[in-house]
C-alpha cells in the first residue's frame, strides 16, 4: 500500500480567503488550521481537496485457505494477484498440495473487494491461447473440463469473480494502476490491459520462434581427423 498522500490546496478558495501560496500551504496540506495576522482563521477543510486514495497490491503466494488476518490486510485491493494451480475440477488435489483454483481465487477476491484479480502460478498443463482476449472480450470461453488452455481458468475464476475483470499473468507482463487507484467498472482500464495483452502474446511467439530457430554458423573453422595428421 502507498504512504497516504497529503491533500491538495484549491488555490483559488485559498486566495479569496485571504491566503496567497506560501508556506503556510503545507501547514494546510497536514489538515491544520492556519491563523492569519488580523485574526482570521482560515480551516483546512474549506480550502482543501481530498487526495487520491493510496493504491494497494497484494500478492497471495501458494495457499489453499488463507486466514482471517490476511483478508483484512487484502481489504479493497486494486489489484490482487493469486496463484491457480489447478482447475476447478481438480480441487480437491490443489487442496492437498496447498495450492488454489480458479473457483477459490475468485470467491476470496470477491470477499475482500478487490477492484482487479490477476491469476498465476499455473500448472505446465495449461498453456496460453492465441485467441483468449477475443473470447474473453466476446465473453466466449471454453468450459470442456478436457481443454487445457488458460480460458478455463479464466472462465472459473470470472464466474466466482462476479467480474469480468480477470486476467492471466504471463512472463514479462506488467500492469500500471491508475493513480486514483483502479475501479470496478474501469472499462479503460481493461482496454489498456487487452492491448497490452495482445502485443506481449506477439511477442512471446515471436521469442519462442527465436528460441527454436537454428544457431548461426560458427565462424570458427574445426580441422578435420584427417586434416590433422602428418
């Protein structure tokens, strides 16, 4: 969570009260009255804006039940990263193996008012689907308990979400909250976030492509056995 910023002076409130900027503007900013020469008092609170909320982030490593104290830590996060190891179908087994599901990250995150909810930490069974944003944005995701893809869990955790606002954390992603902190129905938000989705899935095939390409050929020569020999 950030450090609680301090408030903002309304200039111009200020200025018709009597109080040009100076340093007694940070003595408002503390939320504290300031007394002028001829008596008058000016009140922080008629020349004063409230400050953005700090913005929070809470990250969930591996858990299959977390505590009551955790809630209240988590409490109206923007954004709430927790792990889904494992379908919902396979409960039982994340359970065991002190992991979540897609089900178990949703339901907490909607306990808690999280504004945002990012899933990770998934098994290697479930790879990434090139046409998941689509189907999220046509609210079209697949619910075949066989199909490994990532939708699956996106669909689960959207469905104990009650929001759409679910995403899956892939390598080298990376997310900018709104400096007024996030909002449930922050349709720019999500817009962002699908664009940025989309050239990060670009870019990472075109890195695995690198990745399995052929090495270039060395530019050092190696005799031959033959060659060799005198």
């Amino acid at each position: 969570t950030e450090k609680p910023r301090k408030l903002k002076i309304h200039v111009e409130k200020a200025i018709q009260a009597g109080l040009p900027p100076g340093r007694a503007y940070k003595t408002l900013q503390q939320g504290e009255d300031v007394t002028l020469n001829d008596g008058t008092i000016i009140r922080a609170t008629d020349v004063t804006i409230p400050p953005d909320p700090p913005r929070k982030v809470v990250i969930c490593g591996d858990t299959a039940k977390p505590t009551s104290e955790f809630a209240h830590i988590a409490k109206n996060a923007d954004i709430f990263v927790h792990e889904a190891t494992l379908s919902d179908f396979e409960m039982d087994k994340a359970i065991v193996r002190g992991h979540s599901t897609p089900g178990m990250a949703g339901s907490f995150a909607r306990s808690i008012q999280a504004k945002w909810l990012v899933l990770t930490h998934f098994s290697a069974r479930y790879i990434p689907s090139p046409q998941r944003y689509d189907a999220l944005k046509q609210s079209v995701l697949l619910d075949d308990q066989t199909n490994t893809t990532i939708d699956v869990l996106l669909k689960q955790a959207i469905s104990s979400f009650a929001s759409k606002n679910v995403l899956a954390a892939h390598d080298f992603m990376a997310l900018s909250i709104p400096r007024a902190g996030c909002s449930a129905d922050d349709s720019s938000f999500n817009h962002d976030h699908q664009q940025m989705q989309h050239q990060d899935q670009s870019n990472f095939s075109n890195r695995r492509q690198k990745s399995y390409s052929s090495p270039p050929p060395s530019k050092h020569r190696h005799s031959s056995p033959s060659s060799s020999r005198r």
